[in-house]
C-alpha cells in the first residue's frame, strides 16, 4: 500500500527498511558482558558509601537487573546503586558502563580507591566513554569487589539506565563501532539540513529552511544526550548546559517541524482544519523555551510540566494533518509520513520505556539516532521532489511568458530579449530575416480566421524545422514573422532565407478558391556595430517591403548592405587593376 503512493517507492522503502537495519548486527554482537547482581536506593542525608554498601550487604536494597533498562532516579532525587560482579577466575582490566549516559554527575566508589567522579560533560577526565559513561576498572581490582555508584539528582528525573561491565578489549571494540555509527549517523543528518539551506537560498522558499532547523535541532537533541557534542567533539563551552539545552532543542524542533509540515504538506489546501492548529503549536513551543531559561522557579515548573505533553500532543497533531493531507492528495505529505511515523514509533516506545515498561529493548536509543538520519534521508527527497515540481512550474510559467500561444515560437517581447542578448557578443556575425506571409489577409477573408490560424501554425513548424537549434525564431506580430541566424554571413543567410521561401510554398497551403497558394517575402540584413535591436529590425522590414514590391514570394537583401558590397567590389576591381 505505500510502496503505491509515491512512484518508485518501493525502492526507497527497502532502502529505509536497511537503513534501519544498519546498525542491528552492532548491537547483535556477542556481548562480554560479566554478570552483574545490582541494587539500588534513594539516597538520604547522613549517608556513607561504607553505609550503603553494609544495607546492601543485608539485602536492604532494591535489587534490579543491571542489563534491562531500569530507571532509578524520580525528579530532584539522588540515589545510590551497587554492582556486584559474579566470582569469575579470570583477573583483567575491565570497563564499567551506564548507557545511555545520565545528564548529571556520578560518583564511582571503590574499596581502598579514591571516588572518581565522572559526568557527561566532563572534560577533565582520564577516560570518556561515547554514548555512555565508563570507567576504567584494573586489573589488580578485586574481580568480585561491589562498586558503588552515587547518582546526584535531576530535576527532571533520569532516563532508564543499563549497567554493564566487560572486558577492556571488548569494551574499545564497542566504542569504536558506535563512534562509526553515530558519525554516520550525525554526518548524513548535517548534510542533508546543508542540502535543504542551498535549496532555500536558491529557491527563496522558506520551507527549506524550516526543515533544515528541525533536522538541526533533532541532531543537537541527539548530540546531548548521547554526548556526541561533549565526546568526541570536545565542544567544552557547552558544558554545564545539557539539562537545558535537551529540552529546549526538544521544544525548538517541534516548532520547526509544526512550520515546516504546515507548508510542505500544504495544509492551508488539504487540511485547513488542522492548519491553524499546527501554528498555534508552533507559536506555543518558544515560550515554554524561555519559561525554562528564565531562572525564575514560578515559571520554570509549569515549563516543566508542559514539556512532555507538548511535545506528544505536537507529534500526534503533525501525524494527523500528515495523515489528512496524504489522503486528500498530498505527494508532499506521503513523504512526510515516510519519514515520521518509524521515529514517531520509536518515540513512542521510548517513552513507554521511561515508564517502566520494554525493560529489554536497550537498542531504542540508537534506532532514534539512526531513524533520524534515514527520516533526513527521507524527507530530503521529498524536498527534492518539491524543488523539481517548483523548477517544472517556473519552466511552465517561463513559456507560457515567452512562447506565443498559437504558433509556439517566441512571442515578440521574448524575441527582442533574445536578439537583444545575441547582440551583445560584437565578435559574432548576425543575421536578422523578416518574414511576412503573402496574401494573408485574402486567406482569413476567403478561408475564415480558423483556416488563418492553422496556416500560421503549419508555417511556424515548417521554419522551425529548417533552422538550427542555435538559432532563433519569433512571431512579430500578426503573420509576421523574424528569424536571427547567429554565427552566419550574409550569403549564408541569403541561402537560409530562399530556402525558407521554397518550404512555405511547398506547404501548399491555398490563401482561396482559385489555387493560389501562400508565399513569404523575406527581407535580410546583417548587424552593424552601432546598430541597435530597433535599427536591425527597421532595415529588414525594408528589405522585405522591397521583396513584397517586386512581386512577392522572393528574398531581398537591404540596400545598405548590397550598396556597401558593392563599394567593396569596387574596391577591390581597382586595387587587381593596379
């Protein structure tokens, strides 16, 4: 059914089914990790690491499965979490990992060890892990010694984390091909809003630009949380920024993307109800950005308690009016959709996730960074389309503005453009033919005025078919017509012109009952130096009067032009003479 909405899409669809699919055998791969026994607890004033690790050593603790995503943390709590590796045999240099990596600082505890403090944007220390939090733990280490985590609270609650220790090779491995994935992953993104600005600038359609902010935004949301933009980029002036500037870059890509769906999908034409809708939640995102960065508490907590029903209210809008405009006949809204629903899916799961449910389903994280590079891929062919269509139109315009409508040749306001332009390279000879049909007026008297039609229409192919596709042909008016023959002498646009004399005739086309047929008279001259386009035309409109004087159906050259020919002759008589 969807592969039918768009020509060729099948195409498109597997290629988005293995976009999708690019980073599954990374995450299949054989995993290393050592068994965990995990527990957690809110932590309270006047606790010690020694404290907490004795109530876990009595069972005091919620215990969890450190491999499922498990969320720990409520808003504006901190809290303690133990791992416990299983006895293993084996002494090596281990990593510990919290995937995805929590916006605040976390505190590692090791018996005998000094804390070691590690945060998302955190650029000071030893080892950062891409993606996630890490730590070295060595060799040395006890292999089933608890480590100790400490959670500094979130004001608005952390994602559902996962645990995972491993060994260090296993570990480099790993991180190596997330960094690949996700560079690719962010590449193809960049590129794509890139692409969408030179469209903008060069079309001067805003639409462009829209979806290159929303594509923008998404990246940067993607960035921060995963801490692409901390590690590798190194972009240390964003540090202690992130739990503001997710959010606000949630809320500034809903905006973008109510923008550019109400245009690019036309919704004022396909679905004017829900129109107005997607600008009002436009106009509604901005300020709940500005509520959030004002610092001021009475504002900040409505910001946040706004945040995650805007932006579910704001997808679920943007895939009804997607939906409406698909089905009332919207090309642009079915790429839309493409390119939404499987990370509006993905959205919707993760938020399932956060709750609580889908403890299994680790991957969602990076099946959202790669969604949104193929929904950039997507939706950057549906802009491609529109580029196309708008290029079609202006090309129907441009004719319908420069083609006469009955003979399809330039009309004369495009003609004189033409010739004016041809003008302008003085190295290049140019000839100018006048062409006006014999006894017209006689045919549209006899015939009627559709029978005159016709015969301009068959003359106007008929001299198009004999000149060169360098060259140029216009109607001038009525059964006028001119012809700019560039790069040609004069004896070649003498030839060109009888030529065009004898096709008219052949034609046959009769001008009233006593067998007369049509004929052209054609005036020829050639451009001078000074000459301008109304000077050209004036002295082939001559040249062709003197043709109609001297009997019609004949090719007559301006007298300027065979006086000056024969001064030349003259010339040069006297010169051999002497």
């Amino acid at each position: 059914m969807v592969a039918g909405w768009i020509p060729g899409t099948h195409r498109w669809w597997r290629l988005l089914v293995l976009g999708l699919l690019l980073f599954l055998p990374w995450r299949a791969m054989p995993q290393s990790a050592g068994q965990l026994e995990a527990a957690w607890t809110a932590a309270r004033p006047g606790d010690t690491p020694a404290g907490v690790l004795a109530a876990f050593d009595r069972g005091e603790l919620h215990a969890f499965d450190p491999a499922s995503m498990t969320r720990i943390l409520d808003p504006g709590q901190a809290a303690w979490v133990v791992l416990r590796p299983l006895p293993s045999p084996l002494a090596e240099e281990r990593a510990l990992t919290i995937e995805p990596p929590p916006l605040t600082p976390v505190t590692l505890y090791e018996r005998g060890e000094s804390p070691r403090r590690l945060a998302l944007d955190d650029f000071d220390a030893p080892l950062h892990g891409h993606g996630r939090l890490a730590w070295r733990i060595p060799a040395e280490a006890a292999p089933s010694a608890p480590i100790l985590l400490r959670f500094e609270a979130d004001a608005a609650g952390t994602a559902p984390l996962r645990f995972e220790l491993r060994p260090w090779s296993d570990y480099l491995r790993a991180d190596a091909s997330w960094l690949m994935f996700s560079s690719a992953c962010f590449a193809v993104m960049l590129a794509m809003a890139a692409f969408a600005l030179c469209l903008a600038l060069m079309l001067r359609d805003a639409t462009f630009a829209w979806y290159a902010g929303y594509v923008f935004c998404y990246g940067a949301i993607q960035g921060i949380h995963t801490g692409y933009v901390f590690h590798p980029m190194e972009w240390a002036w964003l540090a202690g920024t992130a739990q503001l500037a997710a959010p606000s870059a949630a809320l500034l890509s809903l905006a973008f993307a109510a923008v550019f769906v109400a245009r690019f999908c036309d919704l004022q034409r396909f679905a004017p109800a829900l129109h107005a809708a997607t600008l009002a939640l436009a106009l509604g995102a901005p300020p709940l950005v500005l509520m959030r960065s004002s610092h001021v508490d009475a504002l900040i907590a409505p910001a946040r308690a706004l945040h995650y029903p805007m932006l579910l209210i704001g997808a679920v809008l943007l895939l009804c009016a997607g939906v409406v405009a698909a089905v009332r006949g919207s090309r642009s809204a079915r790429y839309f959709l493409l390119g939404f629903t499987p990370l509006l899916a993905l959205t919707v799961l993760d938020s399932a996730q956060a709750n609580g449910a889908l403890p299994g389903m680790d991957w969602l994280d990076d099946a959202a960074l790669a969604a949104g590079a193929v929904q950039a891929i997507v939706l950057s062919l549906g802009l491609a389309d529109r580029a196309l269509a708008m290029r079609h139109d202006t090309d129907v315009v441009r004719e319908l503005a420069d083609v006469d409508a009955l003979t399809r040749v330039l009309n004369r306001r495009a003609l004189g453009e033409n010739l004016q332009a041809a003008m302008a390279c003085h190295g290049e000879p140019i000839a100018l033919l006048f062409l006006d049909l014999d006894c017209f007026k006689t045919l549209n008297d006899s015939l009627g005025h559709q029978a005159g039609d016709a015969a301009l229409a068959a003359v106007a192919a008929a001299l198009s078919h004999e000149l060169r596709p360098q060259d140029l042909l216009g109607r001038h008016g009525g059964e006028e017509f001119l012809a700019v023959l560039r790069g040609a002498e004069l004896p070649q646009a003498i030839h060109v012109a009888t030529r065009l004399c004898r096709r008219v005739h052949r034609l046959e086309i009769p001008v009233d009952g006593r067998q007369q047929l049509l004929t052209v008279s054609i005036g020829v001259t050639m451009r001078r130096s000074d000459d301008t386009v109304e000077t050209l035309i004036e002295r082939a409109d001559h040249a062709m009067y003197r043709a109609k004087l001297e009997g019609r159906n004949r090719v007559r050259v301006d007298e300027k032009l065979v006086c000056r020919a024969r001064e030349r002759t003259a010339v040069r008589s006297v010169r051999e003479e002497s």
